[in-house]
C-alpha cells in the first residue's frame, strides 16, 4: 500500500489495525490534511492517484509470465 496524494493534498496514509498478539485484523486508509501532524512526513513518499494506477497496471502485466507458468503447474498436478 502506498501513501496517495489527491489533487487537494489530501493524503490517504495506509493503517494496519491488529490484536494485541500482532494478528492482523483489516488494512484500511486514514487521511491526513496539511497541517496534520506528520504530515510532511508522509507527503515526502507520496505518490498521485495516477502514478498508483500506472503501478498497479505495470504490476499486472508483469504478473502474467508468472501466472502461466503457476496455471500450467497446477493443471501438472491435477
């Protein structure tokens, strides 16, 4: 999950809830306005909505190599 700054500057922090054991319980976004604290932190490795999607699609295809040779070992076991 990536930091991503919307057009108003907006940015959507990733946040990891889990159980005092460290078990994940769900990942979800908060987001934090300019002027927040740790703002400026978070702004310095934030990345657009655009660049998130061209990372996401790039990712995609990248994986489609990777999904044939997992598909054609499987049907190997079956």
């Amino acid at each position: 999950m990536y930091v991503i700054r919307l057009g108003d500057g907006t940015l959507r922090v990733p946040q990891s809830l889990t159980t005092g054991d460290g078990r994940l319980i769900g990942n979800a976004y908060v987001e934090v306005v300019p002027g927040d604290p740790g703002y400026d932190a978070w702004l310095a490795e934030s990345i657009t909505e655009e660049e998130e999607a061209e990372r996401r699609r790039r990712w995609r295809e990248g994986d489609e190599e990777l999904e044939r040779a997992f598909l054609a070992f499987k049907a190997e076991q079956d």
